[in-house]
C-alpha cells in the first residue's frame, strides 16, 4: 500500500503540473453537475489492540474482503479546467479472518465508513474528444467509522466520529449525449491509524487499526 500511495502521489503531482505548464487546455462551459456512483474496494489488513471488556485483547490482525460502497457527489466546473464538489460516500468492509495466535470465537464482522468530502479536481478537457480525464485532492470529514465483531448472538461494535482525512482521486468521464456522462475513477482515501471507542455490547476501545481503502468506482453524471 504504501509502494501504492507513492505512486499515485507522484503521477498527481504530474498531471497537476503539467496542466498548469500547458497551454492548450481547452476551456469547460461552467455549470452545476450531480454524480451518483457505485465502488468496489480494497482495505489492506490491519494490526491492532483490544482494550475493555471483550476479551480479545492485544496483538490482533484483521483480513477484509472486497468492500462494496455507494455514493455520489453535487460540484461546480468553473469554465477554466477547474471544478470542485461535495461529496457522500459509504463504503463497507466485510471481515475475512481475525487472528492473534489463539481461538477469539469471532465469526462475522465489519470496517465500514460514512465520510463526506470537498475535492478540489483539474479537468483536462480536448476539443473533439469525447473523454475528460481529471485528478484532484478531497479533503474528508467522517461522520462515522465503526468496527463490528460478532461471536453468535453476542454483537460487539467501536466506532468513531469527527475524525478528518484525504484522498487523491485520478479518472476520467466519457460524454454520453449534451449532458449525460459516465464517470470511471480510482480513490485513495487516507485516515490512518484511528482509535475507536467501544460503542455497543463492551466498554474500552479499539487502539489504532488503520483505515486507508483504495477504491475503483463507475458512476452516472449529469451536467446542468
């Protein structure tokens, strides 16, 4: 993940600059848009500490699934190759395995995200193409995180609000009509180490399990 992280940090960097660099952009009529999307995404496993009443104490690392998300986003083009917008996101985490070298009697759980976001994006726009890639910066503000980990009937849950993070965004949109497009783009959301009051069925907290999904989402947008 973090090979993943300078990667894309750096063809952010260069996609920005050269776009500053050059000279034949071609200019966006303004206007208002909405996107609605659905994702699929990546969360690395994540190593943490159990502290309270759970049981499950230290030393334990969680496996996820493919995480499943939805979303969607109302922004501004301002004319120049900029836009900017807000943006909801949901996204989940099912739980594949929870190991720390002994039995923990966890048979289902989940990670999962309610985050809102102001992305700032460039827009590259080409006279006679059809397709616009754009890249951009979101800072994210999270309503709510939480960690679920179930033993039969037993639910445990930890969760979290308030916290801030950030995310690149690289992809592109292909013109359906006069004001339809379909959106394709990959999102690198970065929260790092959080730490997760216990919120339901325990008392203590979860000491510091990361949070930094990558994610590939296709959506529908409409242009006003």
């Amino acid at each position: 993940m973090q090979y993943t992280h300078k990667i894309l940090c750096s063809a952010l960097t260069g996609i920005l600059t050269a776009s500053a660099m050059s000279a034949s952009a071609q200019e966006e009529p303004a206007g208002f848009y909405v996107t609605a999307y659905v994702q699929a995404s990546r969360l690395n496993s994540t190593s943490f500490d159990e502290t309270g009443t759970a049981g499950f104490g230290r030393g334990l690392k969680a496996d996820f699934d493919l995480g499943l998300g939805l979303g969607g986003d109302f922004g501004y083009r301002y004319g120049n190759g900029w836009a900017a917008e807000i943006e909801w996101n949901y996204r989940r985490h099912d739980l594949d395995s929870l190991s720390a070298g002994r039995a923990l009697g966890v048979d289902e759980g989940d990670f999962a995200s309610n985050v809102f976001f102001i992305n700032a994006l460039r827009r590259f726009a080409r006279p006679g193409s059809n397709w616009i890639p754009y890249a951009g910066l979101g800072l994210g503000w999270v309503q709510e995180i939480d960690f679920d980990l179930n033993s039969g009937a037993i639910e445990r849950a930890w969760s979290q609000q308030g916290d801030f993070g950030a995310q690149l965004v690289g992809g592109a949109e292909l013109s359906l009509g006069d004001h339809w497009r379909l959106t394709a783009d990959v999102r690198l959301l970065r929260l790092g180490e959080i730490e997760l009051p216990a919120e339901e069925g325990v008392t203590g907290r979860l000491a510091k399990p990361e949070y930094n999904p990558l994610s590939f989402q296709i959506g529908l947008r409409r242009s006003f």
